[in-house]
C-alpha cells in the first residue's frame, strides 16, 4: 500500500472515530502535542452548533470550564486557548455540535 494511500485510511479512522472534527485540525494538533509536549497547542477552535441551540448557555459553559476566550458567530463561536484533542473530542460528543473546525499553532513559552 503507498503512503498516500496509507494517509488516507489514517484520515478515514480519524473521521470514524470524531465525526463531528475536521480530521486535519485533530492531526495538527495531535502532531504539536508529540513535537511540544510540556503545553498544549494554541488553537482557535470554531465550533458550529445546530439550529436553536442556546449559544449563550453554550459560551458561558466554555468559559466557566475551560477559561478559554469566545467570539460568537452566527452558528456557533470560536474558543481560543491550550486545546488538546482530549478537550475537541469532548466538545464533540455534545449532541448539539454540528462540526468544529480551527487553526492550531504552537503556544510560546
């Protein structure tokens, strides 16, 4: 089997196992957390609900657990703080997350 092919079955089982995460962010980040291992990534996580979902109630959960900053979207807001991929597959496993999505980079010391 290529790698390319290899790639795309790993890409696969990511999508099978968090379906509501883009699977590129998830390996970003889980790359940064081998490379840095003393602190999470830094990552603007943009997480989209669905219809009719209270995102006020949402925001405030976030930032009363988490401490991470929030900009409210439309559909949903953007969190930004250490995020590990533990943290992304909790938000997922929320029934009213629609998808998430975001940037990661290095925190800096």
């Amino acid at each position: 089997m290529s790698i390319e092919a290899q790639y795309d079955q790993f890409i696969s089982t990511i999508n099978q196992s968090m379906v509501k995460v883009d699977p590129n962010l998830a390996v970003k980040i889980m790359y940064l957390e081998r490379k840095f291992p003393d602190v999470a990534p830094r990552v603007e996580l943009d997480i989209e609900y669905n219809d009719g979902v209270d995102l006020e109630r949402k925001q405030e959960i976030v930032r009363f657990r988490y401490g991470f900053q929030i900009q409210q979207r439309k559909h949903g807001f953007v969190a930004v703080g250490r995020i590990s991929v533990g943290v992304i597959e909790e938000f997922s496993k929320d029934m009213d997350v629609k998808y998430i999505t975001g940037n990661a980079t290095p925190s800096s010391y």
